[in-house]
C-alpha cells in the first residue's frame, strides 16, 4: 500500500514560491492563472494491509514530522 501526502500552506500564509512561480507564467504570457500555490509532496511505501491502521500512523507522521501544523495543512490518499 502507498499513502500520497499532499503538503501546502494554509490559506492565509504568504506562499513566496507560489508568488514567484504565478510572477514567472505571467511573465511567459500564461493570464489565465489566477493564483499558485506550491507545495511538496510524500510518497510512502507501506507495509500495512489494514487501511484504519495505515491511515492513523501516516497522519500521525504528518503531526509530527512531515507537516508543520501551525502553516501548513495536509492531505492523504490511501492508494
């Protein structure tokens, strides 16, 4: 099983990259973006059948290391 972890920033919080990013496709006449906003992402590989179970240990992975929480909110996709 695969858990894909989607990490960005909230709404609210200046996302500088995306700035950059949203500056650099207007500048290559891209107009039809309104905003970006950048983000990474996780693939993990994991050896758990039990889908319950998986999902509790990679959110408890996002609380603890791989999101900061205050800025940054997370999603998962159990694959």
């Amino acid at each position: 099983m695969k858990a894909i972890v989607n990490v960005f920033l909230k709404a609210g919080v200046l996302d500088s990259q995306g700035k950059a990013v949203h500056h650099a496709l207007d500048s290559l006449h891209f107009n039809g973006v309104e905003d970006v906003r950048v983000g990474k992402q996780i693939v993990l590989k994991l050896n758990e059948s039990d889908k319950e179970k998986a999902m509790a240990d990679v959110t408890k992975m996002c609380e603890e290391l791989l999101a900061n929480t205050v800025i940054e909110d997370y999603t998962i996709e159990l694959v």
